[in-house]
C-alpha cells in the first residue's frame, strides 16, 4: 500500500509540473487587475495603480513568451527604426499599433518609446497585454535604456496618463533624475525630461530648476532646430510659469527668437508647426514675447512650402496660431486652398473647424476652403459635438457666403436644431441662428423657444447684465423675422431685450462711416445739392440702424432740406461702404452689412451704394460730383450751382 501510495504521488507531481503557470480559466485576485485612469469624459488604459503587482517577476505573458520582447544589446539599423517609425505613422488606431508591435521580433527602446508616442497621439482607449508587458520591460531594463530611450518612454507614460505613483513611472522618473544629476542629458533629452516631470509633478517638480539650469548654460546658438522645439515645447508646458520660474526667462526666450529666426527659412513640417503652436501657447500664458512678431511672420512663410505634407495635428497648429496671432499671409491662403479640400473629410472635427473660424476672424472669403467645411459638415456634422457645429456655420453668416450646397447645409443644420435643441449652450445657440439670418435662412421652428423667458434668462451670465452684442444679436434677429418672414406669427422679444442702435456692437453688427470717406463724399453733395441742409449725417433710425447720410426728395423729385418732415416722399440712403464693410481683398458685403441694406430697403428706404473701389478711381472733384450725380439721380439732368 505505502509502495502504491508513494507511486500516485510521484505521478501526481509529474503531472503538475506540466501544468503552464497559470490556467486561462482562472481570473487574477481582485488585486491583480488592471486599473483605468481618467481623461476628461474618456479613459485611458494603463498598467495597473498597484504597484506591488510590477514590482518584479517576468514581463512575458502567457507562459514565458512576453508579448514584445526589447532588444537592449544590439541597436537595431538606422533604417529599421526609420522603417518603423513609417510603420507607426501609417497605423490610425490602437489596434494597428498593437498588432505592429506584436509582430516587431525585437524593439530598441527608442522603438518602444515611439510606439506608446502613436497610442497617445491616438487618443483611444488602450487595454492589453501588451502595453502592459511593454511598460513592464522598460520598468525592469530601466538602466540599460540610453538617455533618449529613456525620457523618451517617460514622456510617452505621462503623454498616456499612467498612474505617476505606478512602479513603471515612478522607476523610470527615477532613472531620469539620476542621469539628470550624472549631466550627460543632452538639450533635446533635458527638454523631453522636464516635460514629462512637468506632466507627472506639477510646476513645482523639485527637479525642474535643475533642467532650466542645463538648459539655460547650454550653448543656444549651436542649437539645432530639433533642439530648439523641443525647449520651446518644455517653457509651453509651464517651465517658467507661477511655481516654476526660472532667472532670466525673457532673456532665453529672446535669444532663442533670435536664433529661431536664422533657422526658418531651412526648419521642416513638424518644426514650423511645433514652434507656431508653442508661441502661440506662450503668449496666451503671458510669457514675454518680445521679438515673437518677426518669427511668426517668418514661420508662416516657410509653412507655406509644407502645407501638403502637415498631418491633420500640425495643420491644426498652424490655424492655432495663425488666429491667435491674426495674420492672414496671401500665399499661405493659396496652399491652404489647394490642400484642405482634399482633408476636409478626414481631418479631426477641430482641425476644420479651426480652418472655418481662420476664415471668420480675418474677414477672408475662401470659397474653396468654405465649400469644403460646408460639404463635409452634412456628412459628419452628427459626429461634432454642438460648439463644433456653431462654429463651423456662423462664419458663413459673418462673410454673407451660401456655398453650393446650402440647400443640403441648412437641411442639416435644422435636423440638428431638431434633435439636439437644448444641447446646445444659450449663446452659442443664438449665433448660430442669428448667423443663419444673415445668409436669409430664417429659423423660425425655434424662435417660440428663443423668445421665451425662461431661455431668455438663461442668456444672462450669473451675476452680470447681458452684454450689448448678445441684445444687438435678439433685436436683429427679431427684425429679420419681422421683415422678411411676413407669416411669422410666433411669440415678440420683449421690449427689455432690444437695443435701440446696432452702433454699440463694436462693428459687429453695424460699421460707422470711415471718415474720410465721407468727408470726400460730403464735398461732392455740397457741390452737387447747392447746400450742405440739403443732406444729413450719420442719422438714427427708429429700427436700430443709422445712415451714413439721408437725403429727402418730395413727390415731384425735388430735395428737400434735411429738417423738413412733411411732404417726405422718398427718402434716399447712401451707404459709404469703406473697405470694413467688405470681406478682405473682396467686392462681397459682409453678411450684417448686406442684412442691414436689405432691411432698409423692406422698410422704404432707396439705398443707393457708394463703395470705395468705386469712389477711389475718381481723379478729381468734378468726377465726384457727375459719380454722385449718376448714383443719386440716374434718370434727370445735373444743374450747376
């Protein structure tokens, strides 16, 4: 029996030993799983917050074949990291980025880095074993990696959002550190450093003076321009800001402007984007930019040369900057023409939005651009979330353009209004209708409940009385409904919601008169009417709208002085329409320019149009008075006074 016994064991311990380590049927401890971290209204996969659970072992899974394997003691070729790079570049979601990392036979760390560089910049969710077994391996090789393996994998860890208190982050932070004290980070390396410290800390990283010092003592003028974005790209990240400053910031910042500057006419794609996004950034953190202006102006003429190859990010920075900075370049224009009609359906929402608002802000109308938004906007707009759908229809409005689809356009625009009404924010919902106004597309399903109190209310920021534009924006609303669409029969806007001159909007409805434009004119209607009582200036009307100057003609056609108020049989209006009232470097009206003509000839007015590309040709003061003449009275003789 004993014999029998001990040969059943003997089998049994057998058998166990050719059990694999650990059955697939089995769950892990509560412990051992894997933990997510939150980005905003989206999650991040990440190795797991615990740290006991990868402060050692194996990194391979399933048994002892890990899911990539590093290969730390022989660099692969040049051309084999470049080739996977290309690789990386192609792959357009986490999946692709997984399967290439599956079949890759063994990674250089900078390889590695890279790959958790494309998840970041993927901005999916990412949970898999062999993120988890990448970021293991980098834990345990964490000092045989080379410096730019190194900060390159940290930097990618903080790009994903990993737990700062995880064994992975927190192993490879503290390598970073040590090599920092060592010296022998280089200015890209220091820079990559700091970002990512900046990322996982705060501001107040006791490490970060430390980087600002290598980096302020290296020598900038031998900087490459790799080097000098990625400096850039650490003080964009807050390197100097409040808990961070650093000695002598305004100085580096000048001297790399400076440098900067020497550099651009030879930077590439990714170096002219990165650079525009992160002064843009500085500015907007109120770092000192003096000599930033020369730069920008030199950075948007060589993007004009890479405008094709940008990826959809770069793209984005590029109208990033070019609206915070409002310089609209000519050429610049052209090669955005050429090249955004053929992304417009791929790029990201914000990417073609951007373009659309680079558009609204300088007053440029691009039909190639605008036909691309408008085309796009009915087969994606449902993917955009209710700002993205504003944004991309009020510069429409604003430069008076109904691409070629409009009918396809608004159609949408209403399906959207239509499902998603209360989505979207009070203000930024009267733009987008009020914008629809100015290219005659009257929302009248939804102005019952504009108008409505509660809405209403809603409009007025805590705290604070509605400011002047919003009211401007009801009143004109109101009026284009009221004049245009006779059948309305909706609820009125109350009377303690309209305004009583559009004058106050600061242009945005309404443009006063250029001055010398009109003092040229008024020479000519003295010389013409014999007088200057015969006309009046600058007059208010009882519908919110001021002439540029009135003249008033009785039943048989003779002027009447400007004071006289009876027998007023037509009333003419001459609309000095300087270069504002127009979209730049174009003979279109801007679209509340061209609502406000249109609304003073519903209310009775003659409006006659005295552009400036017209009046600038006349050479001398008997021109003026026989245009004005021609303009005011086409079918009667002039007397000469």
């Amino acid at each position: 029996m004993a014999l029998r016994a001990a040969q059943r064991l003997q089998l049994l311990g057998r058998a166990a030993r050719r059990l694999p380590p650990r059955l697939g049927n089995i769950a892990p401890p509560p412990e051992d799983r894997p933990a997510h971290l939150g980005l905003g209204g989206r999650r991040l996969s990440t190795v797991t917050r615990y740290t006991h659970l990868l402060a050692g072992g194996s990194a391979g899974l399933h048994g002892d074949s890990p899911a990539v394997r590093l290969q730390l003691t022989r660099r692969p070729p040049e051309e084999e990291e470049q080739a996977w790079g290309r690789g990386l570049a192609e792959c357009s979601s986490s999946r692709q980025v997984l399967r290439l990392l599956r079949r890759a036979p063994g990674l250089s760390d900078r390889m590695a880095a890279a790959a958790l560089h494309r998840l970041a910049d993927l901005e999916v969710d990412v949970e898999t074993d062999v993120l988890r077994s990448l970021c293991l391996q980098l834990q345990q090789d964490a000092d045989r990696l080379t410096d730019g393996g190194l900060v390159s994998a940290l930097l990618a860890c903080a790009r994903l959002r990993l737990d700062p208190r995880g064994t992975p982050v927190a192993r490879l932070a503290a390598e970073g550190r040590a090599r920092l004290g060592h010296g022998t980070l280089n200015v890209e390396q220091l820079c990559s450093l700091g970002r990512a410290l900046l990322a996982l800390e705060g501001p107040a990283c006791p490490a970060l003076p430390q980087v600002m010092e290598h980096v302020q003592s290296s020598e900038l003028a031998a900087c490459s321009p790799e080097e000098l974005l990625a400096v850039y790209q650490l003080l964009q990240g807050g390197a100097m800001s409040e808990g961070g400053a650093t000695a002598g910031g305004g100085a580096l910042l000048h001297a790399m402007h400076g440098h900067a500057l020497t550099l651009a006419p030879g930077m590439d794609g990714v170096t002219v984007s990165g650079l525009l996004g992160a002064l843009a950034a500085l500015e907007q953190q109120n770092q000192n930019q003096s000599g930033s202006l020369p730069l920008v102006l030199a950075l948007c003429r060589q993007a004009v040369r890479h405008v094709d190859r940008f990826t959809d990010r770069q793209l984005a920075a590029v109208l990033g900057a070019l609206l915070h900075f409002g310089h609209s370049d000519g050429h610049l224009l052209a090669a955005l023409e050429r090249h955004f009609p053929r992304v417009a359906f791929t790029a990201r929402p914000e990417t073609v939005t951007c373009a659309a608002q680079y558009l609204c802000q300088r007053g440029i109308l691009s039909r190639p651009i605008l036909d691309a938004v408008a085309e796009s906007f009915v087969y994606r707009a449902d993917d955009y979330d209710t700002g993205q759908v504003a944004r991309q229809i009020v510069p429409l409005g604003k430069l008076g353009y109904l691409p070629p689809n409009a009918g396809q356009l608004f159609g949408k625009v209403e399906s959207i209004l239509h499902t998603r009404f209360s989505q979207f924010q009070p203000r930024t919902l009267l733009q987008l209708l009020h914008a629809c106004t100015l290219v005659e597309r009257f929302p009248v399903n939804f102005l019952s409940k504009v108008f409505k109190n509660s809405f209403l209310q809603q409009l007025q920021e805590e705290g604070a009385q509605m400011d002047g534009l919003v009211l401007a924006q009801l009143t004109q609303l109101y009026m284009a409904v009221k004049l245009e669409c006779p059948f309305y029969r909706a609820p009125t806007l109350p009377r303690e919601y309209r305004v009583n001159s559009f004058l106050g909007t600061g242009g945005a409805l309404e443009t006063p008169a250029e001055r010398q434009l009109y003092l040229h004119v008024r020479a000519g209607l003295i010389k013409l009417l014999g007088a200057r009582k015969y006309f009046a200036a600058r007059v208010p009307t009882p519908y919110c709208y001021t002439l540029d100057v009135e003249i008033k003609l009785d039943k048989e056609g003779y002027v009447l002085p400007a004071g006289h108020r009876d027998y007023v049989h037509k009333r003419v209006v001459l609309c000095l329409d300087d270069y504002r009232r127009f979209t730049q470097g174009s003979r279109q009206l801007l679209g509340s320019e061209a609502t406000k003509q249109r609304h003073l000839r519903l209310l009775g007015y003659h409006v006659v149009q005295i552009p400036f590309y017209e009046f600038e040709k006349l050479e001398s003061k008997a021109a003026v008075v026989a245009y004005l003449h021609n303009k005011i009275f086409p079918h009667s003789f002039r007397l000469s006074w």
